[in-house]
C-alpha cells in the first residue's frame, strides 16, 4: 500500500512525464522549430508559420492524444473494477463498435465531419444503453450477464463494420481504415474532451476506496458499507462516457484501456486511490509520445497510432510481467 | 446512540425464502454481547442465508431484523459496519494484493472519504495478523497463499473491522484441526475480552457443542430449534436435522457424537 506522500510523488512525476511528452511533442516535426520559437509561438506571439505549426496542428493535436489517453485509461480501469476482470479493456462492452459503425456510416454516404462526430457519439450512446437495458434483464445484473451481453453487441457492430467496409467505394476505405485504427490528426479542439476528463476522474476519485472493495467482490463491499448498486451503476455510465468522448475524439485507438491500468498497477500497486489518476496521466503520456513517433517516424507518411500504442506497449508490458513473480518471492 | 442495554441483534417473525422455497419461518432471536451462537443444518438448509439476511444484504420474506436496538433502515450503511462484520464464504481476488493491504480494507467503515489508513490504522491490521498466525506474512501477495492461510486472512480482515456484531460462514473452512480451535478460541476470547457477539455457521457438531453455548438448527424446511448448545445437540435432534443417525460416545464432558 502506498503512503499518500509516495502517491503523490508518483503523481508528481507522472504529471512532469506528461508535460515533458507534450513539450517534446510541440517541437517536434517535419517543420524544424526551437524551442525558445515554439515557446513564443504558444504565447501568441509569432503570427508566422511557426504560430500556425504550433497553435493550429501540433498543439491541438498533442492535446488530443492527452485526452484520449487519459479519457481510455481511466474508462478501462473502471471496466476492469465493474467487470472484476482484468482483461476488460473500455470496448469490451460494444462502446467502440458502436460508435465505429455510426462513424463508418456517416463515411459511407459522405456526410460532412459533424454528422461523423454525431454519428460516433451517437452510436457509441446506443451501444451503450442497448448492452445496458438488454443486460438489466430481470433486474440481475451480474458481471458476467453484462460482459456476455457486451462482447455479443460488439461482435454484432464488427459484423456491421466489415459490412460497410465491403460496400464501401475504393477512395472512401483508407479514411475508414484510419478512423478504425485510431489518428489525432482530425482534431480541432480537445478542450471539451480534456474538461471531461477532469471531471469524469473527480467523480470517482472520492469513490476510490470503495472501488477498490468493490474489485475484490460486491458481498464482502456491501458488508462494509459500500453502496455496491449505486456505484456499479456510477462507473459503468461514466466509463462508457468516457470511451464515448475519447472515440469521438479519435477513433478507437486499441490498447491504452487495457494495458494502461496494468502497467500502473504493476509498477505502482493496485491501490485506486492512486491508480486511477496515475492511468489517466500514463496514459495520456503514452498517446501523445505514440502520436509524436506516428508522425515523425517515417515523415512525411503517417502510421497510424493505434500499431506505435501497441508496438510500445507490448514489449513494456511483457518486461514488467515477466519481474513481476521476482517480487512476489522476495 | 446505541442503546448498550438492547440485544446486538434482536430477530422478530423473520421469514427467510428463496425463489418460493422457504427455508426458515417464524424466527425469534436474539444475541447479546459476549454470546456465540452457531447455527448447524444440512447444505442448503439456509445457513448462509440467513446470515446475509442478519446482516442487512439481504431483504428478508417477513420480519424485522434489529442490529443494536434499531432496525436497520436506520443506519447509513457504513454505519451498520461500524457494528456488524461479515465472514463471507468465498473471497475473489482478480487483481493483485499484498496481505497488508487486504486486512486494511477492513478499516474502509471506520475512514473518511479522503483519509489514507495511518499508523493506528495498520497497528490494528497487524494484530489482527497475528491473532490469526499470520505475522511476518504481511509483504506476501494473497495469491501465493494456501487455502487455510486465505481464509484466516478473511478472517483478520474481519476482526481489523472492529464490529460488535461477528457473523461468520464457515470459519473453518479449509482450516486444519489446530488452527480450527486456535479460532474458536480466538472467537471465545473475543466475546468474553470484546464486549462482541459471534454467529457462526459451523459443520462440526463437537466444536459447535465445544465453543458455543448457544446453537440454532436449521432445518430447511421453514423448522428450526434453538436453545443452550447442551439442550439443544442431541442425538435425536442431530439425526433429524442432517438426516443420518448420530450416537453419543463417552459421558459427561468427554461425550461425542459420531456418525453411526
């Protein structure tokens, strides 16, 4: 258990982490800029090229990936304690699917890019509440009622996607592609997703405790006190809210929901108190240094970040894996 | 606050069923500080039942349930665990956990919504620990440990909690013969040290007659019996209940009973 003090310094360096990425992030590009340039560029004073570079590309765009991140770590931490499953990621329950064969939708019959936003969001809602009232039932609302419920309306919206990327014109797929595999580059203001952020992590945060009760089993939490109905039903809109606005934000970017939360908790333990907004931060740094690779590794091509997320994430994952039963023994 | 000259627990008319099947009808009980009651009965016969029923988990078909002189829709729900704990009969633990840590989650009822556990916090835990036979153990992770080392660490969990009011689902379970009455002991000290109250559900009918002196036999169908444990476990009574005929071997204080 970590003490509040070593928590807080975690959080400390965690937040340096995720303001050096951004920086990094800022001046780095195809368009060479110092770091003293970028700096006046932010402050609104260069009204050049650099200024445009800075405040209308990369600034939004790193901001988006911190967003993102953060919104996909923190949803997926919350599935992992609202399904007890720590293989839960924030599309185990059809939020993505949704919301991508809305999106695709729109695509397909060339609607402009608010239809495209309206249409994801749209669809990653109706997922969400079609996995909720089917999985409502009888009033038994089980973890594993839910998960099946979710992977079913997920298979069903991949069905739908493959559907419409085989009837889709030539010119449309690669955009569609992109989108299925997650850009920043889209983006016009990530102010709204990162205000959600906040907001979304302040309302769990004071639940932290309770949360971490509730992962270890619903009976033993309610004999403690802890208002097990109300709070399931707490994360689960909020984390599908979440998946909804980070998906929105930048189409389903694979694997920060589900490896995030692991790699904080095998570094820094499975208190929630702390890894809660440890993930957001981790995760909202890996995204914007993901995003900053995507684009610079082989410029002026961009990959898409979803494959740089799983390339870094993978092999950091298996390393702290593989220590993790060293410190077990010990 | 809470009336000390009222029962911990006062049970009235409680009717206990489960999807139209009921179990336990009409009962009347109560337990004061410093009882230990067990509650005997076959698999099924509504045992765990009834306990999550005792401690508000559960609503029950009829009835009311008083935890210290008031019915429980008066507490706040981490004010109930203030004074009543529950042993439930399985733990999960999907996601790593060291020993500490797990006895600390007993100290949720008792901290603020923004407090860490502190130094008070742990002395408790850690004695608790060691009530059980789990001192030095503390830095392990719970999946490294045996089944009867999880279950006493459910149990030091319980007792970090601090409540008034023990209720216990199979606390033997997966426990070897010395540490079964290294618990009982534990839970007779409690109740004569603590000021505390224990129900237990137990399938050892010598430890039961043993260590508790009160005993409440379920009989699944709606019948129960209850009474002084050297009233109540007879022969006759316990061959009825598990449905097997029991005899009583030696006299006096060292009679047993076994299966015939």
């Amino acid at each position: 258990m970590p003490s509040r003090r070593r928590a807080l310094l975690i959080l400390l360096l965690l937040a340096v982490a995720a303001s050096a990425s951004v920086a990094v992030s800022l001046t780095t590009g195809s368009v060479h800029l110092a770091p003293l340039e970028v700096l006046r560029a932010l402050c609104g004073e260069d009204a050049g090229l650099g200024g445009d570079v800075v405040r209308g590309l990369r600034l939004p765009r790193a901001l988006a990936g911190l967003a993102c991140g953060g919104l996909l770590a923190l949803a997926g931490a919350l599935m992992q304690v609202l399904l007890k499953n720590p293989l839960a990621d924030p599309y185990v329950l059809g939020v993505s699917g949704g919301a991508s064969v809305g999106a695709l939708t729109a695509m397909l019959f060339g609607l402009p890019l608010l239809a495209l936003h309206a249409g994801a969001f749209g669809g990653a809602l109706a997922a969400m509440l079609l996995v909720f009232g089917l999985a409502h039932g009888e009033g038994s609302w089980t973890q594993t009622r839910l998960l099946l419920t979710g992977v079913i309306v997920a298979a069903g919206c991949g069905a739908l996607v493959a559907l419409i990327l085989s009837i889709a014109p030539e010119h449309q797929l690669r955009g569609m592609l992109f989108w299925l595999m997650g850009d920043l580059s889209q983006t016009e203001s990530a102010w709204p997703a990162l205000l959600v952020l906040a907001v979304g992590l302040a309302c769990v945060l004071p639940f932290s405790r309770d949360l971490g009760l509730l992962a270890r089993g619903e009976l033993s939490a309610r004999a403690l006190g802890v208002p097990t109905e109300r709070l399931r039903l707490l994360i689960y809109a909020l984390a599908s809210l979440l998946t909804a606005v980070a998906v929105n934000l930048a189409g389903s970017i694979g694997f920060i929901g589900l490896i995030v939360p692991h790699l904080v908790r095998l570094a820094a333990g499975n208190d929630l108190r702390l890894l809660l907004p440890a993930a957001v931060l981790a995760g909202g740094t890996l995204l914007v240094v993901a995003d900053t690779l995507a684009r610079v590794v082989v410029a002026p091509q961009q990959l898409p970040v979803g494959v740089l997320t799983a390339l870094l994430g993978v092999p950091v994952f298996l390393y702290l894996l593989s220590r993790q039963p060293q410190r077990n023994e010990s | 606050m809470t009336d000390v000259s009222s029962a911990l627990l006062a049970v009235r008319d409680l009717n206990i069923a489960v999807v139209g099947r009921t179990l336990v009808a009409g009962l009347q009980l109560t337990v004061e500080t410093g009882e230990t009651l067990v509650i005997l009965g076959r698999n099924g016969s509504g045992k765990t039942t009834l306990l999550h029923t005792l401690a508000n988990l559960r609503a029950p078909a009829a009835g009311q349930v008083e935890l210290c002189g008031r019915p429980y829709d008066d507490y706040e729900p981490r004010a109930a665990a203030h004074l009543r704990g529950l042993l439930t009969q399985s733990q999960n633990d999907s996601f790593p956990s060291s020993v500490l840590e797990t006895a600390l989650i007993g100290r949720h009822p008792h901290l603020g919504r923004w407090a860490w556990e502190g130094a008070a916090d742990e002395r408790i835990a850690l004695t608790a620990l060691a009530a059980v036979g789990l001192a030095g153990l503390e830095q392990r992770q719970v999946s490294s440990l045996s089944g009867g080392e999880r279950q006493r660490l459910a149990i030091a969990t319980l007792l970090t909690q601090q409540p008034r009011l023990y209720l216990l689902d199979e606390p033997l379970a997966h426990l070897d013969l010395g540490h079964q009455i290294a618990i009982l002991e534990l839970v007779q000290r409690y109740a004569s040290e603590n000021r505390a109250g224990f129900i237990l559900a137990l399938h050892d009918v010598n430890l039961a007659l043993r260590y508790c002196r009160r005993a409440l036999l379920l009989f699944g169908d709606g019948r129960w019996i209850a009474g002084p444990s050297k009233e109540v476990l007879t022969s006759e009574n316990l061959s009825a209940l598990y449905g097997h005929p029991l005899q009583v071997v030696g006299t006096g204080a060292s009679s047993y009973f076994i299966a015939a």
